[in-house]
C-alpha cells in the first residue's frame, strides 16, 4: 500500500524537503548512527553496528527523499533487517524500531529549517510534508513487519519439524544415538546435557480451536515461568501436549506449578500427568513414555484436575506394557469374576473404603446385607479372605491388570491413542 497521491498544492514544499534531505543524508545518518548505537543495550561490542546503521540511514533517507518527489512511491529498502532480526531470535519491536528512531532523526530536521532563509518551505506546509513522511515511514516499517513475519514463520515451522522429529525418535523407545541428539537439540539452541522431565495434557471433552488457545496459553505460562531460558521440546495436537522440560531451574519446579493452575477453571477439563527426570536429553524418552501412560490412566481413572505422576501409578504402568503378566494376574486371582460386573463393581467400591461395609452401601446406593453377600459371592469364587490385607492386596493388583487390559484395549481401538494423535 503506497501513500496518498501528492497533491498540486504541496508539490514544491515537499521537492524542496526532498532536495534537503538529500543534501544532508551524510549528516542525518551520522546523527542517527550515534543515537542508535547508544540506545542499543548488546551487552557486547559489534564493531560492524555502526557501519550497518549508517548504511541503512542513508538508504532510508534516500528512498524517503525520493518518495517525497516521486508523489509518495517508496523504493525498497537494501536489506530486510526484519528478517535478520528473526532469525536471531529477537524481538518484533526491533524490526522497527531503528525506523522510528530514524523517523524522529529526519522530522526534528526538516522542522529545524522549517523557516530558515533559503530552504523554501513555510510553517504552514509543515504539517503535509511531515504527514508525508509519516506514510512513507509507515510503508517502510509494514515491509519490515512482512519481512519479519515471514521468517519468523519459516523458523518456527522448522524448528517445529526438528522437535517434533527429536520427540518422534525419543518416544519410540529404540536406542537412540546420543550424539545425533545433542546435534539436534543444539540446532534448536538446547542445552541437551542437563536432566529433563516430560509432562503430558489431554483435555476433555474435545475443546474447539479457541478454548484449546486458552487452555494452551495457560500451560505454556506455567513452562515458561518455570524454564524462562525456553529449553523445551514441545509436540501438541488440539486437545493433547507432550512437552520435555528442563528439571534443573530455581523455584517450586513444574510440577507444583501445574498443580497450581489446576486449582482454577483449568482443573475441570485438563488431565496432567509427568514422567521421571532423565540425565540428559538423550535419556528422557523413557519420562516421555512413562508421562503418555501414566496420563493414559488419569484419563481411565477420570482424574482429572490433578498431576499424576509416574510414581504414583507405577504399578499400572507396569502392567500396561506387559499384557501376558496382566492377563495371568487376571485368569490366576478374578477370572470368575470377569463375568460377573456386578461383582467386580463391588469389589472395587470394596476396597475404596478401606472395606468398611456401610460405607461400601452408601456409594453403591444398596442394603449393606447386599454387599455382604456379594463379598461372600467374591470370596467364593476367588478363594480369598476378603478380611485379610494380603489378599485384598493381591485382588487389588488384578484389578488393576484388568484396568491395564481395557486401557490398552482403548487405545488399540484408537479410543484412547495419545502417541497417534500426537505424532499423526
């Protein structure tokens, strides 16, 4: 989009200013390198700095001083230094801040010889011409905007494409080369020799493209509050995450952090689960798996609104990778009961309430003379004493190997699929 046409009426006001600014580039751009340069706050000496920056006044100067007489179309600018700027991975704002600072260089001068003898511009034509410049200005800065867009997008897709095939190869549970690792981590500016944890998020029910941004803005601020530096490798489909997240930063750690968010509007639809730190990068695929499945079993368990952590299904966990061990403690403790839901149900409820038989009646909303006889059904048929610790223990493992078999029947269903859906 290119400034307004230049009217009749100002045409030899803005001709002369253009003149001006020609005659005086050297000048504006000394002037403009030395408050750049100050300004800038690098932490380190760049010698080349002022020598890019006299080089891009001059050119902007030039292109405004043409636009100016050339009825407002704007020439481009040598080089994009929106997409230098992206590709350092610094901010939007300095795409365009040396521009306004420029700007600011060249309207304190022409309102310097606004009124000077020789220099044929008046006050009352001060206004257009710096209105002029402003649009001029303004292309200028929409280019360098564009430019930065443009590769911060390019960047972004590719270093989504990195991590997601670093994630990939780490999941997968193969052995993994640790050098190519640490080559990859580093492309994407990764300390990969410092410990790491997965954490995973699965929302129910499915959420639309706008409550998933919501719902992802919360958990990225926890991350990024707990790891500013923004070390983390991060794969997401709507609905699910899976992120590996530095271990060693000051403060509560992530998973406190987690826990916290929960405590709001977030815990009524999020499921949150974390792995066991790995040593290094290399080494944190097994704390990605551990994260999936233990977030698996949150999920069966309906518990949302809490962190589960691996340690605190471990034994689930277990079982769920092992099927032949599952289905013998199945068919060897309550293969007889399998088919008796009713049953099942009672026992689980059971064993829920610390066995206490009243309490046992109110949640299933039955007599407790009822639960008796169910108990005394289950003893029956399983040959255990349902008033031994010991084998309520070992009926509470098959339980949980039948719950292991269903999840894994989900997911095999593609009900319940997470390494899919994220990786799809």
């Amino acid at each position: 989009m290119a400034p307004s046409d230049t009217s009749a009426a100002i045409a030899e006001p803005l001709a002369t200013v253009a003149r001006n600014l020609e005659s005086a580039s050297t000048a504006l751009a000394n002037e403009f390198v030395r408050k750049f340069v100050s300004a800038a706050d690098t932490g380190a000496v760049d010698r080349q700095a002022p020598v890019e920056a006299f080089e891009m006044a001059v050119n902007v100067i030039g292109l405004c001083a043409a636009g100016l007489a050339d009825g407002g179309r704007v020439g481009e600018l040598s080089s994009a230094r929106g997409s230098r700027v992206a590709l350092q991975g610094r901010s939007v704002v300095e795409a365009v801040e040396w521009l306004r600072l420029l700007e600011r260089v060249v309207t304190d001068h022409v309102l310097a010889n606004a009124d000077e003898d020789g220099n044929g511009i008046g006050l009352d034509d001060v206004r257009a011409v710096l209105g002029r410049l402003a649009e001029l200005f303004d292309v200028l800065c929409t280019r360098e905007l564009e430019a930065f867009t443009s590769t911060y997008n390019e960047l972004a897709g590719w270093q989504a494409r990195v991590s997601t095939d670093l994630l990939s190869c780490l999941i997968s549970g193969a052995a993994v080369d640790a050098s190519t690792v640490n080559d990859q981590a580093r492309t994407l500016n990764i300390n990969p020799h410092q410990p790491f944890r997965a954490v995973a998020a699965y929302h129910d029910p499915a959420p639309t493209a706008q409550q998933w941004a919501r719902v992802r803005r919360r958990i990225m601020e926890v991350l990024w509050r707990h790891d500013p530096r923004r070390e983390i490798l991060l794969r997401e489909r709507r609905g699910v995450l899976l992120a590996l997240v530095p271990v060693d930063r000051a403060g509560p750690g992530v998973v406190p952090l987690l826990a916290e968010m929960l405590d709001g509007e977030p815990g009524r639809s999020l499921f949150v689960s974390a792995g066991e730190p790995g040593a290094s990068l290399a080494a944190a695929g097994h704390s990605c798996r551990q994260a999936l499945s233990a977030l698996e079993i949150s999920i069966y368990r309906d518990q949302r609104g809490q962190v589960t952590q691996c340690t605190d299904v471990i034994l689930e966990v277990l079982l769920a990778h092992n099927r032949w061990v599952s289905n013998r403690l199945i068919e060897t403790r309550i293969g007889q009961l399998v088919e008796k839901p009713h049953l099942l149900d009672t026992l689980r409820v059971y064993i829920n309430c610390d066995m206490a038989l009243q309490r046992t009646a109110e949640e299933l909303l039955v007599h407790p003379n009822t639960v008796a006889y169910r108990l005394r059904q289950i003893a029956t048929l399983t040959g255990r004493d349902m008033r031994r610790i010991i084998d309520i223990g070992d009926l509470n493992v098959a339980l949980m190997a039948y719950d292991a078999i269903q999840m894994r029947r989900d997911r095999e269903e593609a009900r319940t699929d997470l390494r899919a859906r994220l990786f799809a």
